[in-house]
C-alpha cells in the first residue's frame, strides 16, 4: 500500500501541469464522484521504532526520547480535524501502523479510537488492525490492545530463517515470530496476519518453498507476500552494491512469486490481491477499501489521505499528505489542528488513474458498476473495448474485459506491473479524444451564438 500510494503520489504532482485534460474535465469532476461520500476508512500512522531495519526507506524515526501524551494529544486533535473537514458520518475500519505502532501504549491507541466514535459512526464489528513487530516486547502487548479495541493483528514476521532476519536488520527472531502469532491467533481468531519476504539475498526457491511451508503450519487465514525491493540510500542497497550480498534476479523472484502461490493455493488460500492471500473469506477490509478506490483519511506524520473537504465547500477529493517529520507533525497539528503539508485536488483523468491502478491489484478487477460510479459517461468496452493494444492483452490470456468489468488473468496478475502502462496510455489517449470532441462541440456552439446575433 506504501509503495503504491508514493507512485500515485508522483501521477498526481505530473498531473497537476496538465492543461487540456485538467482544464476541462475539472469542473465536472463533482459528478463523478460516488455516491457514499459519508464514509471512509482511517488510517493512523505511528512513526516511531526502536531500531531501523537493512532495507527499510519508509517513514520512521528513531525517538531519542519519546512523549506519548503529546503524541496521543496530537493525534486525536488531528483526527477531530480531519473527522469534521470531510463532514464523514461513517468510519469502516481503522488501520494503525507505521514504523512500529505496536511500540505506542494501548491506551493511545484507545484514545484515538474513543475520538473517532464520537465523531463518526463505528460499527461493533468494523475491521480494527494494528501492525506488530514480532518481538518479546510486543508479544506482552497483545492483550492490552484487544482490550483498546484493536481485533485484527497483521504481523510483520518477514521471515523465519534466522540468517535472513539477521540480514534484514529485523529485531527478533523465528521464535518469537511464532510465539507471536500463536498469542495474536489466540486473541484474534481468523484475523491474524502475516507478512513475509522472498527474494532475500541467498535465498532459493527451495528454501522458499520450505519456510512457506512452515509458515503455513502455525499461522492464521490471511498471509500477504513482499518481493523485497532494494531502496537506495538503505544498508542493504549498499551492501549488494559493493558486492556484499546478491539476491535472486527478476527471473528468479519470479518463480519463487509463482511457487508461493501455488503452496498457498494448495493449503487452502485463495489469492484475492496482487500480495495477498486468505481462507475463510479473512480478507482484510480495510485495504479492499484503497483497491476500491474509497475515501480513507491519514493521520499521523507522513500518512496520506484521499477524501472530499465537504466542510469548506469542497466537491473533489483531494490527495492529503501529512507533514513527515513527527516534531514538525507536532507543532504544526498543536498551532493549526492538523500537520497537512500537500493537498492537491484530483481531476478526472487522475481518479480514473486511481481507480484502474488500484482496482486492478485485485483477483475480481473492476466491475462495470463500480467504473460506472467514478465513470458514467464510458463504460469499461468504450475505453478499452476496441483497441489494438488491449485486444494483444486479451489474445495472450493476460487480460479480461467482459460484462462482468476488467480484471487480469491468474498470469496477468503477475505481471500487472507491466500491462498497467499499456492500460494507463489508452485511458489517456481516450480521454484526450473525448476532451478534443467536446472543445468542438463548444467551439461550435460559440459559433451559432455569435451568428445569431
């Protein structure tokens, strides 16, 4: 979800110097939007670890001191804010990680759970995560957050060779990954989940296969998979520059991604996203929501939001990213009740961009119903129907367009990353035409006016 929202980030600043497709179609983009613009989901960013791990560039600090009263002060202030700047009602689920928000104390975890509810409807049963590091530390922390409301845990396991968690800078071992999910499974029955990494530097795809395997043996009805990605500016990044360590090449990252998906079919998983696996229908909700391209508001430093400003007057959502670094976070939520550092609103082309980017990251894709919310002057077959591009998609088994929406097949899902360009450049082209005809049509219209008169 990271990795995607930094690149629909940079779609939507190149966006922001577009003028033919910006300049018309912004005006009408109020009537694109869907009609449930009273609900979100929240996502609450904690900043903070106790150590930074090999490959890790995401957005966290190691505190030298840490003051969780003024954390948790700032953090229920800029929900409150937000909370009334969208004017949502309705709260779907909430999602706190980070960093390592396993790190925060239950109670502010409480805290910002008890603002939410007296600000927007939280149903009993809504979809509560929050993201573990598998250490000794917050193994002992479980219950008390289940006593704050958390019901689901997604646990960062990464792996359970120990040489490879070593390498990857991680700070806890295979041990305490699997006494961790074994307390989290007992408090959080079929809403447990873990993650784990492949292509990690010595790693094969038999010993993949192995530890998958193992994995399996103990842990609960979700598992999301992650090809390592080597960041620059990382520890590891330099350490396979210079030659220190190598990790398998894309020919091989992508058998083990096709391996790993064969074993977890075979214990029972059903793949329902580009990296993520359930039984029992354990899918987690709250990041359908971003795949379906519904509203959700960050909080926290650097958390990204995608919501509609009704409370000003607003009538397009906006893309809504947090100031980064946690100290300014502080002082600018403390003097202005909340830490937004960028908000750029969305136009036509760039939700559409959302929509197809996201939705296709899942088994199902996008159905015609939900393009027809964001889209309803062209259907799935009118964009993508008729092209030659689209049609060699279709001909290789890579891609679906039928009544049903659009969606990849089981071997385009793997290579959605590849296909989405081709996706990208006909919804451009097609946009372009349809902007180009209706300029006529007004150039026209200008015309019989100025003849009449």
């Amino acid at each position: 979800m990271k990795l995607i929202c930094r690149y629909l980030l940079k779609q939507h600043l190149s966006r922001c110097k577009r003028t033919l497709i910006g300049d018309i179609l912004v005006r009408s983009v109020a009537t694109f939007l869907p009609t449930h613009a009273d609900e979100a989901s929240l996502y609450v960013h904690w900043p903070y670890c106790l150590k930074r791990c090999s490959y890790c560039n995401f957005n966290k600090y190691i505190p030298r001191s840490q003051n969780h009263n003024v954390m948790t002060e700032c953090l229920q202030k800029e929900t409150r804010t937000l909370l009334k700047l969208s004017q949502i009602s309705r709260i779907s689920s909430v999602f706190f990680g980070g960093g390592t928000p396993s790190l925060a104390q239950p109670s502010t975890i409480a805290a910002v759970l008890e603002t939410v509810s007296k600000h927007a409807h939280v149903s009993g049963d809504a979809e509560v995560t929050l993201e573990v590091n598998p250490t000794p530390a917050g193994k002992a922390s479980l219950r008390d957050f289940t006593l704050a409301g958390v019901n689901r845990f997604s646990i960062g396991i990464q792996s359970l060779n120990d040489d490879h968690l070593r390498t990857l800078g991680r700070d806890h071992n295979s041990q305490h990954a699997l006494q961790t999910v074994s307390e989290a499974r007992m408090l959080c029955p079929g809403r447990v989940s873990v993650d784990v990494m492949f292509a990690l530097p010595g790693q094969s795809v038999k010993s993949w296969e192995d530890e998958l395997k193992k994995l399996l043996q103990v842990c609960d009805d979700h598992v999301s998979l992650y090809q390592l990605t080597l960041e620059r500016g990382t520890r590891l990044f330099k350490q396979v520059e210079r030659g220190e360590l190598s990790v398998p090449g894309d020919d091989g990252a992508a058998v083990m991604y096709k391996s790993a998906r064969k074993v977890l079919e075979q214990a029972g998983f059903l793949q329902y996203e580009v990296s993520n696996f359930s039984k029992n229908n354990a899918v987690s909700q709250h990041n359908v929501g971003y795949w379906r391209a519904q509203q959700y508001i960050g909080v926290g430093p650097g958390a990204h939001g995608r919501f509609v400003p009704r409370a000003v007057g607003g009538d397009q959502r906006e893309a809504r990213t947090q100031a980064l670094e946690p100290d300014v976070w502080i002082r600018e939520v403390q003097s202005q009740g909340h830490g937004t550092r960028r908000r750029i609103q969305l136009d036509h082309h760039g939700l559409l961009e959302e929509v197809m980017v996201m939705g296709l990251r899942m088994n199902e894709g996008i159905s015609q119903q939900q393009w027809k919310l964001f889209s309803p002057e062209a259907d799935l077959y009118q964009i993508f129907g008729m092209s030659d591009n689209i049609q060699e998609l279709l001909a290789e088994g890579l891609l679906i367009v039928d009544d049903r929406g659009l969606r990849c097949s089981w071997e385009g899902l793997a290579l959605l990353d590849s296909i989405l360009p081709t996706l990208l450049l006909e919804l451009e082209k097609f946009l372009q035409s349809r902007c180009i005809i209706k300029t006529r049509i007004n150039n026209s219209k200008t015309d019989m006016i100025q003849r009449d008169r």
